[in-house]
C-alpha cells in the first residue's frame, strides 16, 4: 500500500520511536523535469571579464542571477544590433535567434523528522511528520550582447545602444519577476508543509526512514512539476498580454 498522507493537529496514539531529520533536495528544470543535480554554471565568451565592463555604466546587472556575454560588433548602432540579433542565442525548441535570453530551473528542498507508531494488529506504521525549512529557490541566468574594444560608436550611437540593451533587460527581469513571484514558491512550500500524518503497511522488510523519505520526495516532485507549470502558464500569459 503507498503511503496515505492525512493532515491532523493532534497524534492521539503512543509514539514508540522518533527520529532525527533529514535534509532532501529535488533540482527542477523549467519544464519541471528532476534533474540529478544543480544546473552546471557555464562561462559564455566574455564572462571572465567583470560584469561591469560588459555593460555600459547605468546598466543594472541584479544580485542573485549570473550573467552571460557574446561579443557584437558593427560600425554603426545598426550595424552593432544586427549583429546581436544574429549572433545571439537560440531559445530551447527554435533554431531563431535572439539578442537576450533567460535561462532558468529551481530547486526545492525541506527538512523533516518523525515520530512512529507500529500497529500489529493491522500491520501498519502510522507516522507524525514535522517538515519544515521548504524553500524554493531559483537558478537565473541571463544572456546579453557586448560590445567588443574596438566598436567604433559615436556618442550619440552609443547611448542608442545604452537604451537598446536596457530594453532587453527589461524584457528578461520582467520574465525573472515572473518566475520568481512569491505565490508560486509559496504554494509549493506550503503543500509539503500541510503533509503532517502518513500510513503504509509494515512488513520485517520494511524499512521506515526510507519509505518516509520515499513518500515526501514523490510529493515535493510533484509539486516542483506543478510550480514549473504555473509559471510557464504566467509567462505565456504575460507574453499574449504584451503583445
């Protein structure tokens, strides 16, 4: 029998046994797919070089995402724009390219600990369940056209390209608010939470810790596909309300 989840605010039976807690973490692709571990940080072309020298000064580059550059070039602020839109990266799905792009996956994760009761009568381990510390957290990067040294722009080109680069930032934090609106991590957060009481049949073979461990991974899976299909839901409906 798998496990029954039941939320309950008291345990009216004798807890023979307790446990310590126990760390779990699910990593999630933007399709909600698990992956076997975090997303792997690439280094793009100009990457290596600080931030602050692949942006033009009064671009704000936000905390908490990593950025990505690919070099552009041209003799004119036209010139330099195509060449970002067509040596910019494709989207997962499409061979198009773009001049930004928003990469994106999350993790879930949450401790636990648990006190049980055997029932031999029926063969069955009723288990009181304490989870607590969910936190969803993200992993954003984001892909951005830079000019190389030697871009010959006059001052007037450059502050076209000033304003061309903070449009597309503000395409991408607006996808990055999105995804990280607090209503959907919380939901996610709070349906781990509300699991408080579980049963599943016990035989010698059974081992308890796992099968808990077991049980609470499945829902935290199931609620990381749920988040990633809610917020591809929001930001395709961001994107039809845009355009």
């Amino acid at each position: 029998m798998r496990p029954t989840a039941v939320v309950i605010l008291t345990v009216v039976f004798l807890l023979l046994a307790a446990q310590a807690d126990a760390l779990v973490s699910l990593y999630f692709d933007s399709q909600g797919n698990l992956r076997s571990s975090p997303p792997a940080k690439t280094m793009g072309p100009l990457t290596a070089r600080a931030a602050g020298s692949s942006v033009p000064s009064g671009i704000d580059l936000r905390r908490n995402i990593s950025y990505e550059f690919f070099p552009v070039s041209g003799k004119t602020f036209s010139e330099v724009v195509e060449s970002a839109e067509g040596n910019g990266p494709a989207r997962k799905g499409s061979n198009k390219r773009y001049p930004s792009r928003l990469d994106w996956s999350f993790s879930l994760s949450f401790d636990f600990d648990y006190t049980y009761d055997l029932n031999e009568e029926d063969g069955t381990v009723h288990v009181a369940l304490d989870v607590h510390d969910v936190k969803v957290a993200y992993d954003l990067a984001i892909t951005l056209p830079t000019l190389i040294d030697s871009t010959p722009l006059n001052p007037v080109e450059q502050d076209l390209w000033k304003a061309y680069l903070r449009s597309l930032l503000d395409s991408e934090y607006g996808k990055v608010d999105v995804i990280t609106d607090p209503e959907v991590s919380d939901r996610a957060e709070e349906s781990l939470r509300e699991i408080t009481y579980i049963i599943f049949d016990y035989t010698d073979d059974t081992a308890i810790q796992r099968t808990v461990t077991g049980f609470l991974r499945e829902e935290a899976a199931r609620a990381g596909k749920e988040t990633a299909q809610t917020i591809r839901e929001k930001l395709a409906g961001n994107r039809n309300t845009k355009d």
